[in-house]
C-alpha cells in the first residue's frame, strides 16, 4: 500500500489508523470440468467450502474457510496435495499469496480482506504445480458488506505533520515480512484485560471530511497505564520503536512476527519490557499500557496484520487458523 505522510487528506490517514483526537461524535456456474464434487460441511462450527482437484490418481483437495466471509475477515485455503505435487499457488482477485507447508502434502494460504475491499465476488484460483491437471477454474465466493461505526475527530496545532519517516519505514517493513515459521498455536489471546474502547473498522471524519482510505486498524482496549499488555500468540520480537528514537505517532511500539505473514503491533506503551529478537509465548507480559505518541489517554491499540492487511482480529481470538 502507498504510504503517504505529508497531508492532512484521506489518503494520509489511511495509513496512521491510530490517530486518538478529540472525538466529537459515534454514529453509528461452474466449477472446472475436472472437479468430482463439492461438500458443504461444518468444522468446528465454521463453514468449509471443500472441492476436489485433477484426476482421482492426482487428486488435490482445497478447503476454503470461512466460506461466507465478511469484510475484515481472514480466508484461509488449505491444499492437499499428491506427494508429486510442487508448493501450489494461490490467486486472489489476481493477487498472489504465498502458501506453507502445514502438514504432509498439505499447504495453506492466509488471504486478507478489509473494510476498503468492495464487496461482491472474490476469485480464487489454486495451482498446485507445473501440471495442469492440478490447477482449478476460478472459484468464487461472496464477500459480505459489514456496517462499520463512524467518528468524527477534529485535530488542531501540528498533528497533520506527525511521524517520522524512520518511524513510518520500521513499521512498513515490520508489516511486510513473511517468515516461513509458523509460531503461534490455537485462537490468539487478549493482549490487555481493559474494555474495548474502539473496535475494529471504524471510518472517521478527520475535521469534517470523511478520510475514504482510511479505518481503525485494530482494536483499542482503555486500561489505566502500567496496566500489563501481554503477547496475543506466540512470535519473534521483530520491532520495538521508542518515542525517544522517533515514534512520534505510535509512541513506544512492539511488533511481534507471529511467521507466515502474520504480524501483531501493539502501541502507546508506557514501558517495553521486550527487546528485538526475543522469543515470546502466548500471554508473556511484554509491555504495559500507556498513552505515548498520538493518544489523548492511556489504552493499548493491537492491530494484527496478514501479508501487510490489518485484518480483524476477533475471529483469529474467537477460533485460530489452525
């Protein structure tokens, strides 16, 4: 995605989605011919949608879960494929995502959506090798609409020139990494016991103006500071960004690499317990609520992230992706 810092527009707070200003107000066909079957089934309580790939001698199984997702949701594709079979890829509305191997002969592709996404078909193809046979026609699901809160927030003085260019590159290549490791096991946890104060995909109108490109990447919780943020999953302690290194925006910030495209931020820390290259579990205390960088009061903002999307991370809290 763009990156753009320097005007106080739309498209500038597209990318600082945790902006705490004063806030006024919340109002709220066919399959390929080589395809034997399709099975609709229910797994643990989540849709799959299932269908089978090639000839029965090469065959290649494909879930697809959630299989009426919604805006915000992630989609996960598993492939099982022959033991002949290369890694497959996998196309989303001709974009590429990478898949890993989960199992014996078995891959997954993690594939964000969010609420800057139109709604309507969303196109998948499967290719599991060089062998044609084992690729599949276009499978199309239904991206849900989903109604997001809207808050107005006026801001005043110089906070249309916050952040830093060190500040914004840490963050865009802490977004953008893909480590082949997976390191989180079962649902995610929650980083800080506060209520949720904003939830995810709020749109905002920055001083009247609706910001088009922009919604609350993450999910903001209202603790006093001090109060302990600790690690949603397993991963790597891949950012810490301090207000005194340039942090302006976020403030003090941790970044875990969770592996595989899957990254959790967690910012306005009032301490950082955690330095980069640590290896943290699932509910070890990295930090503590604060109210650095852009905050009008203490809360921690948890913004998850699958290959650079800031997806929303109730369901990953609610099931997991395993």
């Amino acid at each position: 995605m763009t990156i753009l810092r320097r005007s106080l527009s739309s498209s500038r707070f597209a990318n600082l989605p945790w902006i705490d200003g004063i806030i006024t107000g919340i109002t709220t066909g066919s399959i390929h011919r080589r395809t034997r079957r399709i099975l609709i089934s229910l797994a643990l309580g989540t849709a799959i949608l299932l269908f089978i790939l090639g000839t029965p001698a090469q065959a290649v199984q494909v879930q697809i879960q959630p299989m009426e997702p919604q805006l915000g949701d992630t989609i996960s594709a598993v492939i099982q494929a022959d033991a002949a079979s290369e890694p497959p890829t996998v196309m989303m509305n001709q974009k590429s995502y990478p898949t890993f191997a989960i199992g014996s002969n078995r891959y997954r592709a993690l594939l964000p959506t969010t609420p800057l996404d139109s709604p309507g078909n969303l196109t998948i193809q499967v290719n599991a090798g060089q062998n044609t046979n084992n690729s599949s026609q276009p499978v199309t699901l239904q991206l849900r609409d989903r109604e997001f809160p809207t808050q107005s927030i006026w801001l005043s003085g110089d906070a249309d020139s916050l952040g830093t260019d060190h500040e914004f590159d840490r963050v865009d290549a802490f977004k953008a990494l893909v480590t082949p490791e997976k390191l989180w096991s079962g649902a995610f946890q929650r980083p800080n016991q506060g209520e949720i104060s904003t939830i995810y995909g709020v749109r905002r109108y920055y001083n009247g103006e609706f910001a088009q490109d922009y919604f609350h990447r993450g999910v903001d919780y209202a603790a006093p500071v001090g109060d302990p943020v600790v690690a949603p999953a397993a991963g790597t302690i891949a950012l810490v960004g301090r207000v005194e290194d340039g942090f302006e925006l976020h403030g003090n910030t941790i970044g875990i690499d969770h592996g595989q495209g899957v990254e959790s931020i967690l910012i306005h820390l009032s301490r950082i317990d955690v330095k980069e290259g640590d290896v943290v579990q699932a509910g070890q205390q990295i930090g503590a609520v604060g109210s650095t960088g852009a905050a009008t009061g203490p809360h921690l903002h948890w913004g998850l992230y699958v290959n650079s999307q800031c997806v929303d991370p109730v369901p990953w809290r609610n099931e997991g992706f395993e």
